[in-house]
C-alpha cells in the first residue's frame, strides 16, 4: 500500500493502535482509552455504551465488566461486538469489530487488585444494569460489602474482561474539506492474515 505512510505506517495493526492511544494519552483531556461499546441483544436490538479499554494485546483489546451486566448478556449470546475509539483532539478514530471471549483468570485477577479499594468493592456491590431503589441502597450495600469483604476483597466471580479478535479494525483520519483518510484492515487467511484497503471518506 504505496501510500500508507506517516501515522498509519506499519505491518501490526495492534501496534498502530497502540501508537495513536499513546499520543491521545498526551492530548486528550478525559478518558482516552474509552470506547464506545456496541452489542446487539437476542432481537436484533442494537445497544452502545462507553467502557474503558484496559489491554491492547499482541492480537485483541481486552475491557473488564460485571457479567450479569446488559452488556455481558449480550456478547455472551452473540459471541461478538464493536467499539470505536474517538479522540477529538487528534481528530482520528479506530472502528474494531470481532468476536468476543472472556478473560476470567490471572489477568482479570491481575487488572481488578489493580483497581483502588472503593472501585474493587462497588464491583462486590453493584448489580449492574439491574434496576434500584435508591442512592442510598447502593451506599448501603457497599458499607455492608466492605464490612464482610475485609481490607483486600477477592474479584467478583461475576466479575472480569473480555477478550475481543478482531476480524476488521478501520483507522480513521481527518482530511480536509471531508476528504478524510481511512485504511481498513481485514481477516484473510493465516499464511496472510490482513487484507489491507484504502477507503473513500
């Protein structure tokens, strides 16, 4: 692809992720590793969310959440998802979409002792998605969590990430006068495993 160049040089398309969230870490005000979350439910019913990104792996983008959440119905039920990334001050974006696995050992236990004590123990008390009575039922469960769960609470069996491989990731640039610049990446086949293809704005 002769004119592949400048940011979206490169033959790993994780890489170049990598790269553009590393610059939008300097850039953006909020958030930069937040993605806006798209599933489907057993309808056909679209749904979007923003999460945060916690992981670009050498080959997937992992992100944590409650199990019993809408989100996690949803994936476990269709098995895939998409997100974009979008940061205002680069003007750039990342579309991914792909299938969907969870990612509930080490790793998850690794991320969520990460966390600081109040987040670790709101995800003991929240049942996400779920509807509630009050503010205060939330504060009450969580005082009541933290007086059970102890000073280091274990992650939540309900609790972890999700793994998502991308079959297609889309980088995205602003051009001038909408003439913008997007280069696609698509699943081919393991002897070549990305078809790479220049798309009009």
């Amino acid at each position: 692809m002769t004119d592949r160049d400048g940011i979206f040089a490169g033959d790993d398309p994780f890489a170049i992720a990598r790269r553009w969230l590393t610059e939008a870490e300097a850039t953006e005000p909020n958030d930069p590793n937040a993605i806006a979350l798209s599933t489907v439910d057993a309808d056909g019913m679209p749904n979007a969310r923003m999460v945060l990104l916690k992981e670009i792996e050498a080959a997937a983008f992992v992100f944590y959440t409650n199990y019993t959440s809408t989100k996690a119905r949803e994936i476990e039920q269709a098995g895939k998802a998409a997100f974009v990334m979008h940061w205002k001050s680069l003007r750039r974006q990342i579309r991914v979409r792909g299938t969907v696995v969870r990612e509930e050992g080490p790793q998850a236990d690794a991320y969520y002792a990460s966390r600081s004590m109040k987040s670790r123990l709101g995800a003991w008390a929240s049942a996400q998605s779920q509807p509630l009575s009050s503010r205060a039922a939330l504060m009450a469960e969580v005082a009541k969590v933290t007086a059970t769960k102890g000073p280091n609470p274990p992650r939540p069996p309900f609790w972890g990430g999700f793994r998502v491989t991308p079959t297609e990731i889309e980088f995205w640039a602003d051009g001038a006068f909408r003439l913008h610049d997007r280069f696609v990446w698509r699943r081919n086949s393991e002897a070549d495993p990305w078809a790479i293809h220049r798309l009009n704005p």
